[in-house]
C-alpha cells in the first residue's frame, strides 16, 4: 500500500440487502476463538463468525459506537476494506424487541418439545435459534 | 346473419369480462415482479460480495491444496468427515467423484398462465438428457414446482425428489430446504454432480434458458482477481475458514437461482396476461363492429317490411 490510511470501510451484506456500510477506525467481530479487533491497515484476514455482536468505532463521531448482531457467517479484510457477509444481520437501532422475545420463547418451547421426543436435529435447529433471540436481545439492550 | 343480436351482445359481456380478469392478473404479477426484482436488487449484492471472496480464495491457492489435500484423503480411508456448521460438507463440495449419475435441479413454476415459461424449460430438459444420457440410471431429477413435478412423473423420468408451493417472493429459509435435500442427496451419493436448470431473467420480455453446475464447486474465475500473489492470515485454520464460506456460497448459488428463476417468472405472467388482455380488446372491437351490422342488418329489414306493407296498402 502506497499511502498509508488510518480508515477502515466496514460493509455488511445479508441476502436482503447491504445492512452496514460506513468508515470506522476500530471493528471488533465474534471470530471462533474469541473477540477480534480490526484496525486500518491490518493484514489480509478471512474467519468465520459465531452469533453474536460486532462493533464499530465511527470516524464521523468517535464517542459513538455501533452494534449489530450477526447470525455466523464470514469476514473477509483486504485493502482496509472490511466484508462481512452472513445469513442475516441487524443493526442494533433496527432490532424489533418484542419479536426477538417472541423468537426466544418460541426457541425455549421448540427445545423443550424437542428434548421429550429425543429429536437431536431439531434440538439443535431451537438452539441456534434460541441463541440468536438471545443475542439480538443483548444487543439491543446493550444500546440502552 | 349466423348470429343473433343477443348471441354477439352476450359473447361481448362474457370477452369484457375475461379481458378484465387478465388485466387484474397482469397487474398482480407486475406488482410481485417489481417487489421480487427490488429483492434481487438487494441479493446481488450479497452474492457478488460472497464471490469475490470465494475468488480471493481460489486465487490464493487455498482451495486447490484443500481440494488435494481430501482428494487423497478421500481415496485412502473413504469416510467423508463432518461439517460443524453447515448440512454441506467441505470435502463433499470440493471432492470431484467420477460421474456415474447426474442430478438436475429443474425449476418451474407451480401455476399455468405463464406463457411459454414452463414449455421452454422442459423441452429443454429433455433435449438435454436425451442428448447427455442412454439410459435413466445416468441421472435423477429433483423438481421445484407443480408443473415440472407433473411433467416428469407422468413421462415417468427419474424423478427423485418434488418440493411444490414456492412463495412468489422466497426467503432464504424457505430455500433451505431443497438445498439441504439436493445435498443431501449429493452427500449419499445419489448423484455425483448437480446441475440447477432455470429460466434466467433477462428483462421483462425474455428469459433464457440456464443450466448451471452447482455441485462441487469447480468453476472459479480467477482471472478477474488483480494481485494473485495476496496472502491471508486465516483464522483459526485453513479448514474452519473454508467450511463456513463455501457452504454459504453453494446455498447462495442456488438461492440465487431460484431468485431468478421467480422473477423470470412473474415476467412471463405478466407478458401472457398482457397479450391475453390485448386479445380480448381485439376480440371485443371485432365483435362490436359485428353487433352494429347485425343491428344496421335489422332495421333495415324493417324499414323494408314497414315500407313494403305501406306499399301494399296504397
């Protein structure tokens, strides 16, 4: 790299659509061992993310930072050009409480069904799913 | 006069009335097309984000030495090893088996009045196979929608698998489902490739036929990647990066064709009521200019009755 930059471009795209796509100086994500933390400049990197939450440290207003919660899927880092791409992602400001409460006890009920008829597929499926209700409520409430 | 006054009147009101249903039809379908075309606006994207990655990748060589490194390791003990994450495997998607058996993933809608949108597909199908196989052991077929469902069961054709009642604009949950039956397959050895055959959505007046090689992933383009030389640190191994985006790119390939396939589509619905509402216009001036003849016809049989009686009178 000719010229060494200080930003990073952070864009998240889900199969509806781009969700995030602003300049940040600091992206931290869910990567499988732990929490990673991105700056400007870093090198070539592509991991695979848990459910969970990404942040973002704004250029525009550095006191602020954003929230999305994220459902697994991948980042990949070239360029001081952040991608992350998942199955569905949703920024903290857009998360709808009450139906990721709904989502919760649904999930809940799905793993107790699921636990008495000793089916391990689907009690896998209402993991995942309780796991995200839960994830999405902790993000939001983390904006509060 | 073949028909009587009231016989046109009535076939007027009954044409009126069918022009006014297609129209509503063609409405319909121009509504579901500018909504699914917004979707696919918004997927594109998405899809063109998970290739370039997938790309980077290629062109880094991490796929080929992941591809080598199973290839071997699938030949000295044979057991296929399981994906975390993911119903696809990573060494089933990269692996290429010998072909014994075909699978095609053929798209068609599930209602009629879509023109020629579904005979196009099939008579290309079996204009495929016809050409590719001998005998109906080298391949199996695995239908989206009522129609192709019908069509190859009632040509009794390998049909392995029907998925019928595919909203007008599919989420990708809905989708899940057949890409995890197609892989699933494909994991069991039912096929050893697999092709996804669609209508591509080429505007709103034509659509071509498509049959794209989903399964395993081998067409990579690497020569629209610039630097090729591009190392990535990869996190936490090779392998744990590669089974959580490959398998997102295959579902994201199909998805994308089923996407396209939909709006293909609602495009050909539209067009077919289009021409069906313009039909009824035609048929209606045409038997409106027959109903004024006929009428004309009538009174001047009986002006000629009136002055011939007057006639007779004098």
């Amino acid at each position: 790299m000719a010229t060494e930059q200080k930003v990073l471009t952070v864009n998240i795209v889900t199969p509806s659509g781009i969700v995030y796509d602003h300049h940040a100086t600091l992206l931290v994500v869910p990567a499988m061992a732990g929490q990673l933390g991105i700056m400007a400049n870093h090198e070539p990197i592509i991991t695979p993310l848990e459910i969970g939450e990404i942040r973002v440290k704004r250029t525009d207003n550095p006191a602020r930072e954003d929230a999305i919660a994220v459902n697994g899927g991948f980042m990949e880092v070239s360029h001081n050009i952040a991608s992350i791409v998942a199955d569905s992602a949703e920024r903290a400001r857009d998360i709808d409480i009450t139906r990721a409460q709904s989502a919760k006890e649904r999930a809940q009920n799905a793993i107790k069904t699921a636990s008495e008829h000793h089916n391990p597929d689907e009690l896998r499926r209402a993991q995942i799913a309780l796991q995200r209700a839960m994830n999405r409520i902790n993000v939001k409430n983390h904006l509060l | 006069m073949a028909e009587s006054l009231m016989d046109i009147k009535r076939r007027i009101a009954s044409t009126k009335k069918t022009g006014q249903i297609t129209s509503a039809m063609q409405m319909v379908s121009g509504a579901k097309l500018s909504q699914i075309e917004k979707n696919s606006i918004a997927y594109q994207q998405y899809t063109n984000k998970i290739r370039e990655i997938v790309t980077h990748l290629a062109a880094s060589q991490l796929i080929a030495s992941a591809r080598q490194k199973r290839t071997t390791k699938a030949t000295t003990n044979g057991i296929a090893e399981q994906s975390v994450r993911h119903d696809i495997s990573l060494s089933n998607l990269l692996v290429e088996r010998p072909i014994k058996k075909t699978g095609y993933l053929v798209i068609t809608s599930d209602r009629g009045l879509v023109g020629a949108y579904n005979s196009s597909i099939l008579k290309a199908m079996v204009e495929m196979i016809s050409q590719n196989h001998q005998s109906a052991d080298e391949y199996a077929i695995l239908a989206v929608g009522g129609t192709g469902a019908d069509f190859f069961k009632a040509r009794q054709m390998n049909l392995s698998y029907e998925y019928r009642g595919v909203s007008d604009v599919p989420s990708f949950n809905e989708v899940r489902e057949i890409i995890k039956t197609a892989v699933a397959m494909y994991d069991s050895g039912v096929f050893d490739e697999l092709y996804v055959c669609y209508n591509h959505h080429v505007n709103s007046l034509t659509a071509a036929f498509r049959a794209e090689k989903m399964l395993p992933i081998t067409d990579l383009d690497v020569s629209e990647v610039t630097d090729k030389d591009q190392e990535y640190i990869t996190e936490p191994s090779v392998d744990d990066a590669l089974d959580a985006i490959l398998p997102q790119y295959a579902e994201s390939l199909i998805y994308g064709a089923l996407l396209d396939s939909k709006t293909a589509e609602h495009s050909a619905s539209m067009t077919a009521m289009k021409s069906a509402t313009d039909n009824a216009n035609n048929l209606i001036s045409d038997l409106s200019i027959k109903y004024n003849r006929a009428r004309q016809a009538q009174i001047t049989t009986e002006i000629t009755e009136i002055v011939g009686g007057a006639a007779a009178l004098e």
